[in-house]
C-alpha cells in the first residue's frame, strides 16, 4: 500500500498497535471492504489469518477491489472461526446485528450515470433491501442494528439516497462505510442524516485507527 503514499507507510504495524490498545476479546471490528490485493481465495488466505489472530469477533463485506472473493459459501468456508462473512444477509453478535452488501456509486444531483452504473446501483439497493429484511428477521429487542456498506451510500453533497431511504425506513442504528482514499479527498469522517450516524472507516483517512460507533 506505500505507493499509495505516506500515509500507509507502515499502515499494518499502526492499526495492529491501535487494535491491541483498544479492542478485548468481547468486542466486535468491521471491516466495510478491500481487504486483500490477492487475486484468488487462496491467496487471501494469508491476509485473512493476519485479521484472525488480532482480537475480537470479525465482520467483514466485500470491496470494489476484493477480487479474490468468490461464492459466499466459499469464502465463509476458508474464514477462520473469529472473521464473520455478510453478503446481501446479516448476521446476530449478542445483542448486535449486522447486515452489509457492497453498494455502488450514489449519482450526483443532475447527472444521470451510465446505463451500467444505474443497473449496478439499482441492484445493489436490491441487495441492500435484502440484507435489512435478515436483520428485521434476526432483530430482538434492544438489539442495534449496523449497516455496512462499501460504496459510500451517498453522493458528495450527502444527499439522500435509495440506500440511505432503506437505512431510515428499516430503523437502522449507524452505517460504516469505507472506498474513498486520498490525501486530497474532501470527506467528513462522521455525518449524521435523520438521526443515523454514517461513519467513513477508511484506513488512511482515519490515521490506521480503528473508530468506535459511539451508539451502538
């Protein structure tokens, strides 16, 4: 990742300190995407026993560049037992549940995108609907539900959106989010849209630490 610039020089050394100062056994980490530059399942392998051995449960959602994922079943197979696959589901964690899909670009006001950014996006709210069903299902009282979503469910005005609608009408607690990198990237690293926290997890923009979801 260094020839993304400094900001990822020694970018695993810093969030595995960060991760040991902050997070117990009894925890929970997302991980809203990129995970690995691995091409294949098994290649990924090593990236996903490095993410195991640190502490706490796991959840991990494919990213745009998550090449190697393949069927969810195999990927959930080759996880070791403390990283937890979502795709267009959710799962329970104690009194917690996760749901997450990738997502896709969210247009711009007054551009309307290419037939095939409006059929990814389209479908990806599908998916998103899909996944706030299971946890409408898995959902108890008391519980807090997180969506995970890799895109950012807005556009660059933070505007409403069929994602962030989803998000309100399935009573969702706070979203993480990830994708947008850069030294030079204009973003908010926390925004908060009809009572919902949005939280931008991506590494470099948050200094390699980890980001506590304050709500939930």
């Amino acid at each position: 990742m260094d020839i993304f610039g400094a900001a990822w020089d020694n970018y695993w050394d810093l969030i595995r300190e960060d991760w040991d100062a902050k997070v117990t056994e009894n925890d929970i980490v997302l991980i809203a995407g990129d995970i690995s530059w691995a091409m294949r399942l098994e290649e990924a392998a090593k990236d996903l026993e490095r993410i195991a051995a640190l502490k706490g449960t796991k959840v991990i959602i494919r990213g745009n560049h998550d090449y190697w994922w393949q069927s969810i079943g195999k990927v959930r197979a080759a996880a070791p037992t403390s990283v937890k696959v979502i795709q267009n589901d959710a799962i329970r964690i104690g009194e917690h549940v996760i749901c997450g899909t990738r997502g896709w670009t969210v247009p711009e006001t007054g551009t309307k995108g290419t037939e095939e950014d409006i059929k990814l996006y389209e479908r990806e709210k599908l998916r998103m609907e899909m996944s706030l069903k299971a946890s409408d299902i898995l959902r108890q009282e008391g519980d807090k539900v997180i969506a995970m979503i890799h895109y950012p469910p807005f556009n660059s005005r933070y505007e409403d959106s069929g994602f962030t609608r989803l998000f309100e009408d399935h009573r969702v607690d706070a979203v993480v989010y990830g994708h947008l990198h850069g030294a030079y990237c204009r973003v908010k690293l926390i925004v908060e849209k009809k009572g919902i926290p949005y939280y931008l997890t991506s590494c470099d923009l948050v200094q390699n630490r980890l980001v506590s979801v304050y709500n939930c």
